[in-house]
C-alpha cells in the first residue's frame, strides 16, 4: 500500500529521487507536536514530511533487499554537502510552507555522524518551517558504537528513536545477520528511554526461521518488559537476491507456514492491547498516545 502512496504522490510533486531522499504530502491536522499553531490556513499541499535516507550499512542483513551500500569508509563531509542541497532542492521544488516531521532511515542512518544529521535539520528550517516540537525520528542499531551515539543524536536535533531489535535471541539474531545481542539491545533500550523518555519505538520481526507461537508469545513479553510506548511489529517476508531467500529456496532452513505467521500476527495484537498498546496502523502500536505523526503521515493521505 505504501508504495501505491508513493506512486500517488509522485503526481503531487516535482519529485527526486537523488540518495532516495523522498518529500511527501500530508493532510493539515493538529497533532502532539503541533499544539498552539495555527496550522488551519496552510493548504494541504503546502505541508509535508521529510524522509532522508542514510544509504550505508556496515554489513547486508540476510533478510534485507532494501536500497544500501556496504561500505566502512564513508565520505562524510560529501555525504553532508550532498544531503543538505538535497534537502533543500526538494523542499523548494516542492513549493511547501511547512515540514510537520522527518525520519531517518536506512540504511543504517545511526552510523551518519551527528553533525551530518544536525546540518539536514539545519537545512529544513532555513528553507521552510519547522515547528519547534516537530517529530525527529533516528533509525538506530543497537550495536555498543551506534548507542554511545545517542546523546549526541539528541543534542543534533532527534526527539525520537526507533531501535531495530529485530529479535530477543541470539541464535535468530545471528541468523538474521544482525550485528548485535540481545544485552546490546537491553543496553541501547535503557539508554535511549534515559535520553528521548516516551519516545522509543522497538520494531521487532516475528515469523522467522524455527520461531512457533509458544517462543513467539514467551518473546513478546520480554519485549513488554523493556519496551518505552511504541512498538513495530514487521513479518519476516522472503526477498529475491537475499541469503535467506537462497537458503530456503535450498531448503537449508524453514520458514513457519501461512497458518502459523497469521496466528503470531493476532496473538500480538491481543497481547499488546492487553498491556495498553493501541493499534493505530497495521504494524505500529503504541500506548498513551505516542504514535509516530510520520508514520501516520502515510495512511491519512
């Protein structure tokens, strides 16, 4: 459905593409971060949010066909530059009067320096307007280097994190191809509840190899146990040109079936709105009203 959105927007917009930055269209409406502005005036296609996207990662998760670039020797100073005409190419091209939130995304953005991040936001609100509690949302592994980073994320401008745990266990987390542990997780969750208290989202993966419903409810309460007020819940689906594709195309691991994947989507659901978590989007939960105004952004056009 998303990429219906994008396809759909591309016709609001003189669109680029250029380091997969994307501008989009949002409804006016009065959110957490908008109280006390007079945003009623502004037309529709006068706002928008902002995604950037971070094209690096140090290493190709197994499940991932996502648009990146392995690389350890970043330009960072050329990425910055470019990152900042980017934004600001698009924000004018695009004729709107207001950006209502950015993310960052990856890639892997958390290993962008903060001073890269700082000058993008930088960049928005000289060329448009930012509202002062605007949502800044920050893509982090949690690997020990991205998570002793995280105070300097939020003295660049980010208000909001969302970690990619992906799983509770190390021997899926291996699997997977992840860089992190399940203490390197606990580590990056408490850290960044200390820093962006209220806004910490987890995104979890459930329906992976070996997992059944008995491990995967055992999990989520783990996860419960540590989560902040939002979470993200994403299905394990096979891609073309990945290793895990390859694998089971070869029949080295298994997948749960069809049946099994559904009853660990409806058991999450019950579970998470037993502790309070509301479903506000077909993988995003969240309690006390912390969803994220830019994952909202997507299903209110």
């Amino acid at each position: 459905m998303k990429t219906t959105l994008y396809r759909n927007l591309s016709k609001c917009f003189h669109s680029k593409n250029v380091l997969d930055m994307r501008l989009h269209a949002v409804y006016g409406k009065r959110t957490q971060y908008s109280q006390g502005v007079d945003i009623s005036d502004l037309p529709i296609d006068d706002q928008a949010v902002l995604y950037v996207h971070w094209p690096y990662c140090s290493k190709r998760c197994t499940y991932c066909n996502f648009n990146k670039y392995i690389s350890r020797n970043v330009d960072n100073e050329r990425m910055t530059r470019c990152l900042m005409k980017e934004t600001q190419t698009l924000i004018e091209c695009s004729h709107v009067s207001r950006i209502n939130s950015i993310f960052f995304g990856g890639g892997t953005p958390s290993l962008a320096t903060p001073r890269t991040i700082a000058k993008v936001i930088e960049t928005v609100t000289k060329t448009t307007w930012l509202h002062g509690n605007a949502e800044v949302t920050l893509e982090v592994n949690p690997t020990h280097l991205e998570t002793g980073k995280l105070r300097d994320f939020r003295s660049a401008g980010v208000n909001r994190v969302s970690i990619g745990v992906q799983a509770l266990n190390d021997s899926d987390l291996k699997l997977l191809g992840r860089e992190h542990d399940t203490q390197d997780s606990m580590r990056c969750i408490e850290e960044a509840r200390n820093l962006f208290p209220g806004c910490v989202s987890i995104d979890v993966i459930f329906g992976r190899p070996g997992q059944t419903l008995g491990s995967w409810i055992s999990e989520l309460q783990k996860i419960l146990a540590v989560s902040d007020q939002h979470i993200s819940l994403y299905q394990l689906t096979l891609e073309r040109g990945t290793q895990l594709f390859k694998w089971v195309q070869n029949g080295l691991i298994e997948l749960p079936d069809e049946d099994a994947m559904a009853d660990m989507y409806l058991e999450a659901v019950k579970t998470l709105e037993i502790h309070g978590f509301k479903q506000y989007e077909v993988s995003n939960f969240a309690k006390n009203g912390a969803t994220s105004d830019h994952n909202t952004a997507y299903w209110t056009i």
